[in-house]
C-alpha cells in the first residue's frame, strides 16, 4: 500500500537518509505516539505546509515542505496487533479523545483503551479534527469528566468522509515500511491545495455553501496576497485564513445593512 507523510525538507532527507525513527514522534497524537501516514497526497501536503511552517517559525528556518512516500506491507508472521477505527463513531471518539489525556488523566479516571503504551502496534481510522482537541483540553485542565461527555454532540452526522491515516507505533510495525521517495510540494499546487483547504474549511466550519466558499475565497484578501507574495501560505494556518475571510464576509454585510 502506498502511503504519504508530509513534514519540513530536513526531516524528510533524515528519514531518507536514516530511515523512520519513533524517538521523533510527539505525544498526544489521535492514535499515540508513532509515525503517521495517509493514503491521501493531498492531506499529507497540507501537513507538510503546517509541519514546515511551524518547523521554520520555530528554528528561523525557510525549508519547504516535502512528502516522503513509502509502501507498507504487513508480515503476518509478525502477529501485529492492529486498532481499526475506519469511520466517525463513539469507539473512535473515545480512542483519538484518551489518546490525548495526560497521564494522571488516564490514571485517575482508569482508562485503559488507549496507545499512549503503544500496545497496538498500528492503527488506522479516520483524521480526527479540532472539536476533539478543545475537549482534551478541558478534560486535561479538569473542566470536563470524561463519562460526562456525549460524543453525539460533536461527531459529523452529515455523511462526510474524513481523510484516513495510518499510524506506525513499533518497531516491529516500522520495519513493514520502505521508505521509497521525497519530493518537495510542487509551488504552484501548494497554493492551489493551500486555497481549496482553506474553502473546504468554510463550508465545513463556518457552513457556507460551495458556491459562497469559492467566491469567498476568490474575492478574499489571501488570492491577492498570494499573488503579491509566493510564500504568503507559510506566514498563517488554513483556520486562520479561513477565520479572516470569514470575518471579511460578515464585515461587508454589516457594511450593506
């Protein structure tokens, strides 16, 4: 199975050069700590443009975002342990929400099904987006008790499809991935995809319909900054594009009132 991971130029040499290590993986990630591929290009180039942006604004850098492509191929006589998690549902709520509790939270609310130890040796499931995040943080901070939370509330009911991942957690999972090219993100596709993403984001987020989102974004202050400056999609995030626009809609139709 060929599978994309998007990050910043020196990271993507380092996993050519070296091959995939998990002591660089961060915590607290939808399915544990581990190496996270998707089978979407386009979903791996926009983590390689927010990978690389915060990577450069980090460490004063001005690398590009590259996506390294590797094939996976299970090994049966290895026994894998393997989490499924394919669509929108409780079980994977509650799964992507425990993965990112701390410790102590685990701890103290006794909660068991989660990868933070990775006991799963790879997972696959659907991307999860923000709304989970914002609720562990208040579980982490002590505002929200995980069994009080009703997952109905903020799963997509509208038969929308979230990108899939694949995430690798061991070794033994790592060593049934080859690692087969690194490419830098075409420039003129980057802003193409960075502009669908953030109209995507619109209807998504702020439910404007595709008609109103394309427009929006055609009409909007990102278009001309991109064509002023080439590497106008490294200075700010796709929600916060689409925030601004979203902001500049409403300000002209308070202006018409």
């Amino acid at each position: 199975m060929k599978l994309y991971h998007g990050t910043n130029y020196s990271s993507a040499i380092n996993i050519v050069n070296h091959g995939i290590n998990l002591k660089y993986s961060k915590p607290y990630l939808d399915f544990g700590p581990g190496f996270y591929t998707t089978p979407s290009y386009d979903h791996a180039a926009l983590a390689a443009i927010r990978t690389t942006q915060k990577y450069n604004a980090k460490n004063n850098k001005n690398e590009e975002p590259y996506i390294v492509e590797v094939d996976y191929k299970p090994i049966s006589a290895m026994d894998l342990v393997i989490g499924s998690y394919p669509r929108h549902s409780e079980r994977w709520g509650k799964f992507v929400l425990n993965n990112r509790l701390k410790p102590q939270m685990l701890s103290a609310y006794n909660i068991l099904e989660h990868n933070q130890d990775g006991k799963y040796d790879i997972c696959y499931g659907e991307i999860a987006d923000g709304n989970i995040i914002n609720i562990a943080y208040k579980v982490n901070g002590g505002k929200v008790i995980p069994g009080d939370i009703n997952y109905k509330e903020f799963l997509k009911d509208n038969g929308e499809v979230y990108p899939q991942q694949y995430s690798f957690h061991t070794l033994k999972a790592i060593s049934c991935i080859k690692v087969l090219s690194c490419d830098m993100i075409n420039s003129k596709k980057k802003y193409l995809e960075f502009k669908s993403y953030v109209r995507d984001t619109l209807v998504r987020k702020y439910h404007l319909n595709e008609v109103e989102a394309a427009r929006a974004v055609r009409d909007s202050y990102l278009s001309k900054a991109l064509a002023m400056d080439k590497d106008f999609v490294d200075h700010d995030t796709v929600e916060e594009w689409a925030e601004f626009i979203y902001d500049e809609i409403n300000h002209e139709s308070l202006l018409m009132m």
